[in-house]
C-alpha cells in the first residue's frame, strides 16, 4: 500500500463522513438558533426547550435521509473493496 492509496482511502471516508453528516448538523443548528431566538425574546431558560426539539429534528432528519445515507455508505464501501482488492493482486 503506498502512500496515495491511504491519503485517498482516508480522504474519501472524511468526505463521505463531511457529506453524510452536513444536512443533520445543519438541521441541527438551525433548531437551535430559532430556540435560542426564542428564549431570549420570552426569557424562558427552561433546558428541556432546547434539548427536546433539537433531539426531535435530528431523529426526524436521520430517517427522512436514511436511504441516502445507506446508498453513500454502500457506494463507499464498494469504493473500499474495490481499491482492496486492487490493492491485493
């Protein structure tokens, strides 16, 4: 294995790891500035009201983006086998 084999094999899984997690992070962040927003215009500090709906969104994203998330998983892991197996003869 050289050297630009392991660089490619790692950068292709951060990437992928980057993509995969972007929308839910993103989703996320958004949850939590429009309850930050909230909070400070209403002076409610209760920290459930920032944990809860935060919570929701992201088990809420994860599923509506799970058939894309399994088919990055799989094309990366056929990337994987394939350069292995190149790797291997």
């Amino acid at each position: 294995m050289t050297e630009e084999l392991i660089i490619e094999v790692l950068k292709d899984a951060f990437y992928t790891t980057f993509i995969i997690l972007l929308p839910i992070l993103g989703v996320t962040l958004i949850i939590g500035i429009f309850i930050s927003i909230f909070q400070a215009a209403t002076s409610i500090q209760e920290m459930t009201l920032t944990f809860v709906p935060k919570l929701v969104a992201t088990v809420v994203v994860i599923i509506f983006l799970l058939p894309w998330i399994i088919d990055k998983l799989v094309a990366i892991t056929n990337r994987m086998f394939t350069i292995f197996l190149t790797v291997l003869k």
